[in-house]
C-alpha cells in the first residue's frame, strides 16, 4: 500500500483525501472525529484525531466573513452549496454568530471534546466563548444540572437534527450504575481541567451546580478544590437555591456548611489579593472604581451568606460553632445593617430551644445591636428567646440613636433648640401622608413604646438614686456602730484587769495571816509535849479555789 510498489497507492490516496476533502470540511472533519471513538487506539496513532482537532480549532477560530464550508448549527444558519460556494439567497445574508460552533462540536466523546477545546485555546479564541462553549457541552451529557445554566436558545438546539445526547431532570446517585458514575465523573473532571482561568468565563451558577454533581459524584478532592477556588472568584453572583449544597452524608447536618466556608475564605483571599496587588496604583481613577466594586461585592455576599445562615439555621444538627464561624467569617465593614444576621439568629434559637443562656449569649455575639434598624430592634424588644442582656442593648443603642439624632439635628438647626422640631414634623406629616395605615399604626404603637421605655428608665434611675441614698446612710450608722462596740470593749477590760488584780491582793494576805497563825500554834504543841525535835513549819498550798 506504499509508494515503493507503484505511484498512487492506498496510503498515498488516503493521506490526500484526508488533506484535501475531510480536514478542509467543517462537517467532515466533525464526523470523522465521531467515527474515531471506535478506533481507539488506532487513530490516535495514526494522528487522525489530532489533525481533525486541529483543523476543527482552526475552522471555529477564523473569521466569521471569511466562513466557507457547512455546518448543522441553528436551523436559520447559513446554508452551503456542494460546491462551496453560498448559496443567493436575500435572507441568508447574516453573519454566523460567535457560538454557531457549539451544537457540533457538543457532539463528541469528552476525550475529544478536551482535545478540540484545547487546541481552540492555542489557536487565542476569547475566553468568555470557551467558557460558554463547556457550559453547552456540559447542559447535554450532565443530568442535574438544571434548564437554569443552559442559555436561552436551548430549546430550540433541543429540536436540532444531529446525534446528541439530552437529559434533563434530577439526577439521584441510586439511580445510576457503576459504569454510569464512573463515566459522569470523567466528564466532571475533564471540564474542570479545561474552564479557563480568567474570571467570569462560565457562570457562577454553572459552577455551583457543577460542584454539588462532583460532591455527590466524589470527583478528585484537587479538582473540588480547584472548583471551590473559582466559586469563591464570583461568589457575589451566586444565589442561595445554588450555594445550597447538600451534604450526601458526609456530615451530620443537611447541606454542606464546611464547603461554603471553604468558599467564603477563597472569596476573601481573592479580594485581599486584588486590593493588594501594585499593579492597581498605575491605573489612577481607576482605582475608586475598583474599590467601590470590591466593597459592593462584599456587601452582596454579606447579604448572600445571610440568606444562607437563615436557610441552614433551621437544622438542628448544625451546631453553634460552625453557625458562629460562619457568621464571623466575614468582617464588620461587609455589613451596613445586621438585620440578616439578626434573622438568622433568631431562626437558630427557633430551632434549637435548648441552648444554655451561655450558649444564647455567645450565638448573639455574633451580631451587632447598633446596626439593627428599627423594626428590627422593635421586634427583638418583644423576643422571648433573647437574652435579657442582648434586650437591654438594643434598647439602649436605639436610645442612644434617637439622643444623637436629636442632637445632630439641634447642631443644624441656626435658632437652636427653639426651631428643632419645626422641620421634623412637617417632615413626618409629609412622610405619613404618603405610607399606608398599617405603618402609622406601628410608628404609633413604636412611638408608645419607646416613651413607655423612656418613663422606665427614669423611674429605676430615680429608684437607683434612692438605693444610693440608703446604702450611705447604712454606711454610717455602721460606722459609728463599730466604733461605740471598740469603745466600750476597751472599759470592759480595764474594769475587769482591775478587779482581778485587787482580788489577788486580797488572797494573798489572807494566805499569809493563815500561814503565821498555824506556825504558833505548833509551836505551842511541842513545848506542851515536852521535848523531841521540833518539826519545820507546815507549808500550806495556795489555791483560789
């Protein structure tokens, strides 16, 4: 079949049809690549599935006014002679449009798909198209993942001809065969290798749902990594039926809490990353209007991360060290009003009754009292499942916000005090006039409220005084008590010192009358007896008793 037997040969009329006819036609060179699936290893030794990606990646990246050759498409694309020329025709003079590539080369096995994809990147097509490219591949052979991510024209390439494959629905882990899973994990991971690294290329959306299918699918734990990196990219355009990832029996709890804590880190070493970077200084106004977006990002995702805390707050198996974390994780300057946080902590303690008043205390850490607005604070006034202290903060931050706006509006005013409230009412009328009656009852009934609190206040600031006014008194009288009780303990003992000694004195006296009366009258004894040795004096013992 070579060309050493005679000139135009097998070989030599293959390699040439190859060349001239299949890798120089759009459709060919899509089915010939088709056909290769059940020629490995053959063809990818004998280059034909290289050569045929390569001429896909070149057709896909040239000029659209330069397009010669037919492809399936959409039903209103251009249509091609047999002789490579356009057919004339007044309403087919429209451009191709950038994805007119997609629906075909969807059609190939995921091995060749990369390697088609690949050389599409060398070739410089433009990221967002790439991106948008694996989200169409990904819509047709990855079940669960949603009509959400597929793009508006999805219906319509639904009812394309050419050999596809559409799935649709919920995907259940049960429901597939080993064979099958394994095949879905491939497809999961060979996409995640080939999204390109430039930010907003594929939807948040799309990476979200792509995660929870690689989590329930166990893909690579580099490649889950690589996908929670991404996410936390964009994570300021994500929604909470996507952040909602469940769990698959990895933990306790329903959805799966550690990985979007994962996530929110990644996010915050993103914008740390960004808003540190030198390059950022060269750009001038550009500057501000980057930091404004950074802050409006993490602003979003504050809001975001509530929604979420308040959906997952309901299980009871979450505990309060990871609902706290994640609560924390972002920091103060993401949250302008914490009534989200606020929501979700009272959805918490909902949930878990049974939590020690340590345990209330340290969940409601978590939040701030001065930044909760007013219906907020009217409504945590009247919670039964606060603490006490939490209470008592709120109201007084709500006090000490009445105080200074009074005092900032008295500072504005050029007559002083004596002019304040005038432009506040006319204010508050015009206000009152244009909201429903429903909201002036509660301003009235909050209005009630806080000078019934306000009567409170100084009714136990006047209490406080009076206690005051009686411990100082106790105070005294104690004093003088304790100094009277020295004072006549001192007499005591010094009248009893001195009767004690003067009743010695006494004793001994007496004891030495007795001791001279008793030596004379033994005396008297033996001189009456008449002789013998006269005997020493008796001793006596002294005793008091």
């Amino acid at each position: 079949m070579t060309e050493d037997l005679e000139e135009g040969n097998l070989i030599f009329k293959t390699e040439a049809f190859l060349s001239y006819v299949v890798l120089s036609s759009w459709r060919d060179s899509i089915v010939v690549l088709k056909s290769c699936e059940n020629l490995s290893p053959w063809a990818e030794n004998l280059q034909i599935v290289r050569r045929c990606s390569e001429s896909i990646a070149w057709k896909a990246c040239a000029n659209l006014r330069s397009i010669r050759w037919a492809y399936t498409g959409r039903s209103d694309s251009p249509k091609w002679s047999s002789n490579g020329s356009k057919e004339s025709s007044p309403s087919r003079n429209t451009l191709a449009p950038p994805d007119w590539w997609f629906e075909d080369v969807s059609l190939l096995r995921i091995d060749h798909f990369v390697r088609v994809v690949t050389a599409i990147k060398v070739k410089g097509m433009r990221f967002d198209l790439i991106g948008a490219s694996i989200v169409h591949y990904a819509s047709k052979w990855l079940p669960g993942l949603g009509k959400e991510i597929i793009n508006p024209n999805a219906e319509e390439n639904c009812n394309q001809p050419g050999l596809h494959l559409i799935v649709s629905g919920s995907l259940n882990k049960d429901e597939l065969t080993s064979s099958q899973v394994r095949e879905q994990r491939m497809v999961i991971e060979s996409l995640i290798s080939i999204i390109p690294p430039q930010k907003d290329c594929v939807p948040c959306s799309f990476l979200l749902r792509l995660l929870k299918l690689a989590n329930m699918l166990n893909v690579a734990p580099a490649l889950v990594t690589e996908l929670e990196k991404r996410v936390g990219m964009q994570l300021e355009q994500a929604s909470l039926s996507d952040l909602l990832i469940p769990s698959y029996n990895k933990s306790e709890t329903l959805h799966d809490v550690d990985m979007v804590q994962r996530i929110v880190e990644h996010f915050l070493v993103q914008e740390h990353t960004e808003c540190s970077s030198p390059g950022r200084d060269a750009f001038g106004d550009n500057t501000s209007k980057y930091e404004r977006g950074g802050v409006n990002a993490k602003i979003r995702v504050a809001r975001l991360l509530d929604s979420y805390l308040t959906e997952v707050s309901r299980d009871r198996n979450l505990s309060l060290t990871k609902f706290q974390v994640l609560a924390e994780a972002l920091p103060e300057s993401a949250r302008s009003c914490d009534d989200g946080l606020y929501r979700a902590v009272d959805s918490y303690l909902k949930a878990h009754p049974t939590l020690t008043e340590h345990e209330r205390k340290r969940l409601c850490r978590v939040m701030d009292c001065q930044k909760l607005s007013i219906d907020a604070c009217m409504h945590a006034a009247q919670n039964e499942r606060l603490p006490l202290r939490i209470v008592v903060q709120v109201l007084f931050s709500e006090q000490v916000k009445i105080s200074n706006a009074i005092a900032n509006s008295s500072l504005k005013e050029p007559g002083g005090v004596d002019h304040l409230y005038q432009p506040i009412v006319s204010t508050r009328k015009q206000l009152l006039e244009g909201t429903p009656q429903s909201f002036q009852d509660g301003w009235a009934t909050a209005k009630k409220d806080i000078n019934t609190l306000k009567f409170e206040l100084e009714s136990m600031k006047a209490k406080y005084l009076e206690l005051q006014n009686d411990m100082d008194n106790l105070q005294r009288q104690f004093e003088k008590m304790s100094s009277s009780s020295s004072s006549s303990k001192s007499v005591n003992n010094k009248q009893s010192s001195s009767a004690w000694s003067s009743g010695w004195k006494k004793l001994s006296k007496l004891t030495k009358m007795a001791g001279t009366e008793g030596h004379e009258t033994g005396e008297q004894q033996v001189l009456a007896g008449g002789g013998g040795e006269r005997k020493g004096p008796r001793r006596w013992r002294n005793s008091i008793s």
